[in-house]
C-alpha cells in the first residue's frame, strides 16, 4: 500500500449535533440531524460519497460512448438497521439514456463501466473490503498544544 497524499479534512462543532466539515481545497458541507434542516446526516454523506464515486469512476467509459455532455442520476438507498446503527445494504442505480446503442455496445460499455468502478471506486472498495475503524483518538486543541 503506498500512501496517497490527501488535502486534510475536517468537521467544527456548530451547535447541538450541528457541523461543518472542510477540507483543504476551502469545500465545506453542513451536517446534522435531519431534523435540523438542510444539512446532510453523516449516512447521506456516505451514501452521497458511493453514489459519486461510482459516477466518477465510469465516467469516461459513458462519455466515450455517450459524448461528454451524457446526462445521468445516480441514485443510492439502503435502509438503517435500527438497532445496529448501520446499513447492511447499499443499492446504487444509474439512471442513464442507453437507447442509442445497439445491444453489443450497450452490454460491452455497461461491463466496462462495472469494471472501471470495481477497479477505481475508493468508497465502495472500502465498504466491501471492511476498513478497519480503530478507536477515536482524544487531544487537545491545535492551539493549545505547545
């Protein structure tokens, strides 16, 4: 495994269960309970990150078919496990205008794009093959470090 650089990430408290995540490149998402309006709860947010994902990764398998001005949804859902606090099933659907192509096209670019996903999705890579999660580590501010 050979370490990628990534620009830091990072959430600020709000308020009551209310955040902010940032990153490095000045991109920044509200996240909260549903109940606090419009913001994403952190399951939409993984939710959001495979759907994207996925997109991302056939992209240029569509466009090279498709041209680059190809329109698509992708759609993704599961339900919670109430009691696990977890989603046992993440189901993703592309919506996307196929009709263009005869059959052989249309089946040789739907495996291609599977397989570009399988290959270059991080967030579904990660979700299948399990990251370790190991417990949260607790210091003190940045600022207050000396």
């Amino acid at each position: 495994m050979s370490p990628v650089p990534t620009d830091p990430l990072w959430v600020e408290r709000n308020g009551t269960r209310t955040y902010t995540g940032f990153s490095g490149r000045g991109a920044r998402v509200d996240i909260g309970p549903a109940s606090a309006g419009a913001v994403f709860t952190p399951g939409e947010l993984l939710k959001i990150a495979l759907a994207a994902c996925a997109g991302m990764s056939s992209d240029l398998k569509f466009s090279r078919v498709l041209g680059d001005d190809y329109a698509v949804t992708i759609r993704v859902d599961g339900p919670k496990h109430a009691t696990e606090d977890r989603y046992p099933e993440l189901h993703e659907t592309f919506e996307i205008d196929l009709s263009s192509l005869d059959e052989d096209t249309r089946a040789k670019t739907l495996l291609l794009a599977q397989r570009s996903i399988d290959r270059a999705c991080t967030v579904g890579n990660t979700l299948r093959e399990g990251a370790a999660v190991p417990p949260v580590e607790y210091v003190q501010p940045r600022a207050a470090q000396a």
